[in-house]
C-alpha cells in the first residue's frame, strides 16, 4: 500500500537511517519479566564495542535499581535477536554479533522473575 | 421594505448562492485537495448542515459566551480561586491539558483552515470555517484560563517551548500532524468524526467534569463555553461521514480505512485521559473502564451499527481496546512515574484511599497486578530510593508513545512489532499501530522520535535525560518529578495552613 498524494513522488528516506548515527547504531534491549523497566531501553553503541562490555558496563548499570539485578549472569540468560532465538557470543563485538541498526534483542533469566515473582 | 429572511433561507443564500464555477481556470485546478484521496462527489449540495449558522448568528453566540466566560475567569482570579482546587496534585491534569490538549486546538484551528480553503462546496467550506475560529477561540480561553495558574505553580512556564520538543507531547502533536498532512476529507474524518464524534466524550467529560468535581472554576466554566461549539463539531464530524458513504459507494473502504486508522490512533491518544482520571484527578469522576465501557462500548458502537447500513463495519482492533481497557491507566502511570525527570508535571504513588478506589474499580486484576507494584514504588521512596528510569525507551514510529503497552493476551510481556520500510527497521507498540505503518510506510519513516533525535544529537546536544529536561528548559524538582516534597507541594501546604489560620472576618 502506499500513501495516496499530489505531484510526482512520494518516497522518502527514514529519518532514522543508519547513516545518521556517525558510525554507530541504534540498538533496543528488554529483560523479560521486569516490567518495573515500562519499556524496551534505547541505545547508541558503536558497532565495534565488545558485546560482553556494552552489558556490563552500558546495560547492566541501568538495571541497579531491581533487586534482581545483583543476580544477574549475562551467560545464564536466553537470547532473543529481532525475535528469532540467538546466541550471542559475548566477546565478539556488537556488528559480528549480527546486532545491526534498530535491532530489537530480548532476554530471559531463569529463575529471576521480577519482584515477589510477578513479572515487575 | 423587504420581507426579512427567515435563517434557513439566509443560510441557504450563504451556502448556496454565494460560491460560482471558476472559468478562467478549471475547477480540479483551483480545489486539487478535494478529489486525490479517491473520494467521489457528485453533488456538493447534497451536503446538509443541520445547525445551518449564518455568520452574524455566529458572531453573536460567540460574543455572548465570550463575556459570560472572561468574567467568570476574572471573578476567578480575583477570589484567589486557586485556592478552592481539592489539592495542588490536582493541577498534574491541568497541566497535561495545557501542554496536550491546547497545541491541538490551535493545530484544529489551521488544519479547519486548509481543509475549509481545500473543499469546492460551499457548505462544507462554511462549516470548517466556523470550526476553524472556534478552535483559536478555544486554545486561547484556555490559555487565558490557565494563565492563573501559572502565577502559582510550577510547570506551566514552556508549554509552546515545549510542543516540539518534549516526547510526552510529541504523541498529541503527531496525531494531528498525522491528520494535517492528509487531504481534507481524511482530515475531518479524523478529527471531526473519530475524533469529536465518536472518543470526544472521553476527552471533554473526563477533564471537565474532574475540573468540576477538583474545584477548578476555571477550567470548568472554559469546558461549558466550549460545549455548545463541540456539540456542532459532533454534529459535522457525523455530517461529513453520512456524506461520503451517501455520495459514492466507492468510497465506503476508503472510509473505512480512515475510521480503522483513526479510531486506533484516537484510543492510543486516549491514553494519557485515561491515566489523568485514575491517577491524576484527586477527586475521581469515575474509572477510565467504565467510561470506555459507556462512551466507546454502548455509545460508539452502538453508532457504527447505524453506519452499518451504509457497509461501514466496527473499527479494527476495536477488541484489543477491550483487553487492555483493565490495564492501561496502570501501566501508563508507571511510565510517566518512571520518566518523571523529564515531565513538566508531578507524578506520585496514590494514597492508601486511591489505591482502594483503584481496588474497587479495577478488581482483581488491579490487586494481583498492578497494587504490588504501587507498593513496592511507595517502599523504594520511603528508603529515599524514589525510583526513575533515566535510559530512553523505545517508542512506536506511529503514535509515538515508548512502548509499554503488553501483548493483548499477556499483560507481561511488552508488545513490540517491528516494521521494516526504506531499508530500515521501525517499532510499533500494536497491531493497530503497526496497521497504519504498513498502509503507509513513507510517511510515518519521516516521524521524528525524541529519543532518537536526542541520539542523533538533535535535540540540543542533549546526551541524556537530565540535559535534554534542560532543553526542555525543565528545571529539576521543581518542574520535574516527584510530587511530595516538591515546591509546589510545599506552597500548597503553607497557604492552606494560612487559609485555615486566617481570621473568620478577614476578606
């Protein structure tokens, strides 16, 4: 389908094209089961950086807050890359991991359910 | 001397006899906008207005209306009518209504404007025209009738700063920036039918009657002036539809497209009411359920089963509305708890009687879900550890608003859909959503989403949620975050203390 208009064209590029980023990109990541974090969490990486260091040290800090959060094994976790199942390779980095722009990556920690249990 | 004309046949001469058929250039030259969406008219004067207004008439109602308004709004500030609101939280709601609400009835305003110049029938050229002065009319009673407020409160300082820039306000902005850029018959379908017809009475009655029953003369005697204006809106947005589905029949799945579209993105907007009823209103008018189940599931339904004679079906989606209709407000709160650093309003854990209210009215799915959650906010803010999320989140390319909403069958797990257009992956909170992107792939890749901007470095450099609240021009705890403890909580203590010190005989 496509918009209906006046004049020649209508396509356009999207506003949030890769090539805005200045060489980075602009992942997105959930940790499933902690909805005291209301949304999936936005970020801009550099496609080089090693995947482990982008969780622990850009990732990890944001979650403190959650009492799971000290529990919390990167390697003990399911992975989800743009919702198909992945498993991620913590030192290599970001892009040869497969994560590229608007990437969407989910995770599951057995065990840690969020508080009391309930999904929060 | 001249017999004088009777209104129907002045408003005939002014809808019928005023307008001519170009010739020195064609007509499809001079009105391009009135036939590219596909809509087929075969007879403009088909189109009946049944409040037939002259412009004289119109002068007239309006000028009334006006002084009654401008002095109750006087008597207003001069009795110190801030005082008489039930509590300074209360004035979250005015607030979202100022920085929400009246950037769109300026943008109905310009959008009534074009879609007046944009029409070849007089009648409808006419209506728009009216509604287009109505809707300045309205943005500035409100501003003058919240301008009170802000010689008082926090908050209310940037509310034009910030309509194109802040995230919370890009939702209300992008759905009538969505509307505007369409052509005028998907324009009025928008706001005149979805939006003032079918969900107004979820706008209009909640924030009024929560005016009313808070205290806020104010806003309450701005809502009553405006009410005769929305009945005609109403009364143009049904108008409008009937016209198209009369004229041509194939403009019915045109049609239906449009009220699929705009009911969803209505729903979505609806949102933040919602939450403003449950959360924001310390005296609650009634439960953002309840008045879904009345205004949308007995009255708009009820409307399209009259449009279904005509071959128009219920609005997609409408079911997902339904699942969620337990669960938004809460949800919703929690995100703008949780971004409170950079909202120009407070937000705050409900009182032990909130929270029983919130009980009564949502049941068991409120008490197993969403109280224990409230709960362990109220603990982590009595350790000192009120809780933020300072990291940007993801937001739908479409309505704009971060992705919190849960899948319709799950309410733990975050509903994301991703959308692929001009080589690049997009987020969508909904099917809906998600509908309306694919049906239009370039125009929403052009949205502009604050959290992206800001990592893209457009939006002043800001790298993170306290420099972009700068940018804002949001000053920490003071416009920003939690109520209890703010300095609007703190003046609102003092002068009610001093009110209920004051000497009986004092003015």
């Amino acid at each position: 389908m496509s918009t209906r208009h006046l004049g020649e064209r209508y396509e356009y590029l999207s506003e949030n094209r890769v090539e805005q980023y200045g060489g980075d990109i602009n992942i997105y990541l959930r940790w499933e089961k902690h909805l005291m974090f209301a949304c999936p969490s936005a970020y801009r990486v550099p496609t080089a950086m090693r995947l482990g260091d982008f969780l622990e040290q850009m990732l990890k800090p944001d979650y403190a807050a959650h009492p799971d959060c000290a529990a919390l094994d990167f390697t003990r976790c399911q992975w989800k890359l743009d919702k198909a199942p992945w498993q991620p390779d913590f030192d290599k980095s970001i892009a040869d991991n497969g994560v590229g722009h608007m990437s969407y990556i989910e995770f599951h920690a057995p065990g840690l359910d969020g508080v009391d249990g309930i999904g929060y | 001397m001249a017999k004088k004309l009777g209104l129907k046949e002045r408003y005939a001469l002014l809808t019928r006899g005023l307008d001519w058929e170009t010739t020195y250039q064609p007509m499809d030259a001079v009105f391009p906008y009135d036939s590219y969406e596909g809509i087929k008219i075969k007879d403009w004067d088909g189109w009946a207005d049944p409040f037939r207004l002259t412009m004289d008439a119109y002068w007239k109602y309006q000028s009334e209306k006006e002084r009654k308004l401008y002095a109750i709004l006087d008597a207003f500030q001069q009795n110190n009518g801030q005082l008489n609101i039930s509590d300074a939280r209360y004035l979250s709601a005015v607030k979202l209504w100022l920085q929400g609400i009246t950037p769109l009835e300026y943008a109905a305003h310009r959008g009534f404007a074009h879609a007046g110049r944009a029409f070849r029938g007089a009648g409808a050229r006419i209506a728009c025209q009216m509604q287009s002065i109505d809707e300045l009319r309205h943005a500035q009673t409100q501003l003058h009738a919240f301008s009170h407020y802000n010689k008082f409160f926090n908050g209310f300082h940037g509310f034009a700063h910030m309509r194109d820039r802040a995230w919370y306000l890009s939702i209300p902005k992008s759905f009538f920036e969505d509307a505007m850029t369409a052509g005028p018959f998907e324009f009025v379908t928008s706001i005149s039918f979805a939006f003032e017809y079918v969900l107004t009475n979820l706008l209009f009655m909640p924030f009024v009657s929560g005016a009313a029953y808070n205290g806020d003369m104010a806003t309450t005697t701005f809502g009553f002036s405006a009410q005769s204006d929305e009945s005609r809106h109403m009364t143009l947005g049904l108008e409008v539809v009937k016209f198209m589905l009369q004229q041509h029949e194939d403009n019915v799945p045109i049609v239906q497209g449009w009220l699929d579209k705009w009911f969803w993105r209505g729903y979505r907007l609806l949102g933040l009411v919602g939450t403003m009823m449950d959360y924001m209103l310390p005296k609650k008018v009634m439960s953002w359920a309840e008045a879904w189940g009345i205004y949308w599931e007995e009255n708009g339904t009820a409307l399209f089963h009259d449009l279904g004679r005509y071959g128009i079906r219920l609005p997609k989606h409408h079911e997902v509305a339904a699942k969620e209709k337990q669960r938004l407000t809460h949800e919703m709160w929690t995100v703008l708890y949780q971004y409170g650093n950079a909202l120009s309003l407070h937000t705050w854990v409900p009182d032990d009687e909130e929270i029983a209210w919130l009980s009564e009215k949502y049941g068991a799915t409120f008490d197993t879900l969403y109280k224990p959650r409230l709960l362990f906010l109220r603990a982590a803010e009595q350790r000192g550890e009120r809780y933020y999320n300072n990291r940007l989140p993801m937001v739908c390319q479409v309505c704009q608003i971060p992705i919190f909403y849960t899948e319709p069958d799950d309410p733990l797990t975050q509903c994301v859909r991703i959308v692929e257009a001009a080589a690049t992956r997009h987020h969508c909170c909904s099917d809906g959503c998600a509908d309306i992107f694919n049906h239009e792939p370039m125009k929403y890749v052009q949205a502009l989403i604050p959290p992206q901007q800001i990592y893209r470095g457009e939006a002043g450099g800001a790298r993170d949620i306290f420099e972009y609240a700068a940018w804002l021009h949001l000053e920490r705890d003071v416009d920003t975050g939690e109520y209890r403890g703010s300095p609007d909580q703190k003046n609102w203590d003092a002068w009610q203390e001093a009110h209920k010190t004051k000497p009986a005989n004092a003015a």
